[in-house]
C-alpha cells in the first residue's frame, strides 16, 4: 500500500481549531510555571493538555486519500411500487415460484445495494396504499416487504397497472417540497397485467422533473403461470374455457410496463430467477447515484487514532479524582472519630 500525502478535512474552519490549539498550550504553560515547585501537580496537567490537543487534531479529520469511497445513497429517497394484485401469485418466476417472491428478493437486493437511503413502499391492486412511508429503517422495510401477499381473490374487483400513479405522484411532491435538491429513485415491479374494467393510463402520469432513476421491473412470463387462492385452501384459481372450467393463467404485458417505463423516463428490466441485481441498477442508476459522494474521493480515515489516545490520556483523570476523593473522605472520617463525642 502505498498512500498517497495527507489530507485534512476539519469539522471546524481551521482558525478555530488552532484558536483553541494555542489557547491550550498558553494556558499549560502558565499552569507549569505556577506549580514548577509541586512536581506531583505537573504530570495532570500535562494529560489533562495533551487530551485536549489530540482531540482537537483529531478534528482536524486528518487522512489519506483513497480507501473504500463513501455512498451517495445516504441523499436518496427511494420508492418502491409493488404490485400486489391476485396475478402476482403466478407460479412462473423461476421454478414454479410466485411472482411475489421476485419481488421480495428485488426490494431486499436493491435496499442492501443502497443502503443508508430512505425507503418507501406504496402497493397496489385495484387501488393503492402507502405500506411504508420514507424511512431509513432498512429492517422496517425487510418486515412490510415480507408480510406482503397478493390480493385474495375473494376480494378482487380488477387491478389498474396505474392505480398507484396519483399516490406516487403525491409523495413524490413532498418529499420535493421537504427536501428540494434530493434524488428520488422509483422502482416499480410488476406483472403490467391490468384486469380493471377500466382501460389502463398510458403511464402513471407522474412528472418526469421528479424522478431522478430508477426502473421498471417486470415479472412473469408469455406462456404464463397458474395462480393460487391465497385465501383458500390452496387451490388453483379457476376460469370458464372451452370444454369447461380450467385453470387460470396470467401472463405478463411487457408492452404496458414499458409504457410506464417511458413515462417515468426510466429503463424497463425484465426479472427472473438467479438474474443478478446489478443488470437492474447499473440501468437504474442516474448521474446522481455515483459511487462516491460530490466533494471528493474516498479516504482513508485517521482521526479515531487520535481520538483514541485522547482517551488514554484523559483516563487517568477519573481514577485520580477517586483516589482523592477516598483519601478526603477517609481524612474527615478520621477528625470526626478524633473530635466527635465519646
């Protein structure tokens, strides 16, 4: 390793730092000279000097430049629109699993991936409803993500692929108007099945100024997958056919969930079993969601080692009190036992 010169990154302007700096040494010096005939005196006020200097180099914030760089995540607002309709249980994401579990597995990947980040969960069927609001409680979102079901179909009226567009639009807008200059990424993941008997939008008429990435995440297949009642008895939902009764197949529309790709002016990536989410981000990702944050390079800190032997040199300090303070109190136990009443 061979790091490069030594950089400076205080948390106060400079002048302060070394305003208190000579302070310090002005008054350590006066205190020496007052007590140069009680050398037991010295020795603290040497620590107690020495303490304070370190920790002011310490916020200095001194380092190398390189190491591991730091995550522009942590000015990210992150939302995830799930489609929750009864056609998210169809058995053909992978080996015969639900398309559901795609979903859980691409908001767990993408909320690790960008980590430090708010997170927001809107879900959706016939109408939408916010199941997480912005939060950095990445285990909050593991648990709204994991209790997540498709709709019963007993409750089912017909899903809108667009249903969830005038409450993202809503959310979008606030935090806008909480936080201006903050990127907002929109991750929506569904099957683009619409079985409203509404015609579906175009796209969810959300304003492209407010997106600043993301993707559209489609899951399923063209030669479909069967559906269980997730209410019932685990039976496979059924529908009139030729000949009789049959099992239901639902299948994907990549044409819808391209539209609402284009309208949110972000890249459609279609989902299956094993597909790394890198391929998602790497499409996902606006100018914004750099590798390391606007002011500079990663670095290689080295204030903790100061900050450590800060505390060494202040350790001593409470020890000494306690001693003193046992040594005072044996000294009046004493007089009194020598004075009080017999």
């Amino acid at each position: 390793m061979n790091p490069g010169p030594l950089t400076f990154a205080p948390v106060l302007p400079w002048w302060i730092i070394a305003a208190a700096a000579l302070a310090v040494v002005v008054s350590a010096a006066v205190l020496l000279t007052r007590t140069v005939r009680l050398p037991r005196k010295k020795f603290p006020v040497v620590l107690r000097s020495a303490a304070l200097l370190l920790l002011l180099a310490a916020g200095l914030r001194p380092g190398w430049p390189g190491g591991d760089p730091r995550p522009a995540t942590a000015r990210l607002d992150v939302f995830f629109v799930v489609d929750s309709s009864t056609s998210m249980a169809a058995e053909d994401y992978g080996n015969a699993a639900p398309r559901m579990d795609g979903v859980r597995n691409d908001v767990t990947a993408i909320a690790r991936e960008l980590a430090g980040a708010k997170f927001a969960l809107i879900a959706f069927d016939g109408a939408a409803g916010v199941r997480m609001p912005l939060t950095q409680d990445a285990d909050a979102l593991a648990a709204a993500v994991d209790i997540l079901q498709p709709q019963a179909a007993v409750y089912a009226r017909g899903s809108s692929v667009t249903a969830a567009g005038p409450l993202l639009g809503e959310r979008l807008t606030a935090a806008t108007e909480q936080h201006p200059g903050r990127p907002a990424v929109v991750f929506y993941l569904g099957d683009g099945e619409n079985t409203s008997p509404k015609p579906a939008a175009a796209d969810l008429g959300i304003d492209p100024g407010l997106v600043s990435g993301g993707a559209v995440l489609g899951f399923g297949s063209s030669r479909g997958g069967r559906m269980k009642d997730v209410a019932g008895d685990g039976a496979y939902l059924q529908e009139n056919a030729v000949g009789g009764r049959q099992d239901a197949l639902s299948r994907i529309d990549e044409g819808q969930l391209r539209r609402i790709a284009d309208g949110l002016g972000v890249p459609y990536v279609h989902r299956d079993s094993g597909d790394p989410i890198d391929t998602a981000l790497v499409k996902a990702r606006p100018g914004t969601l750099g590798a390391v944050e606007k002011d500079g390079e990663g670095r290689t800190e080295l204030y903790w080692i100061f900050a450590l032997l800060a505390f060494a040199a202040a350790l001593p300090e409470p020890v000494r009190h306690a001693v003193e303070l046992r040594r005072l109190s044996s000294g009046r136990s004493r007089a009194g036992h020598r004075y009080g009443p017999a």
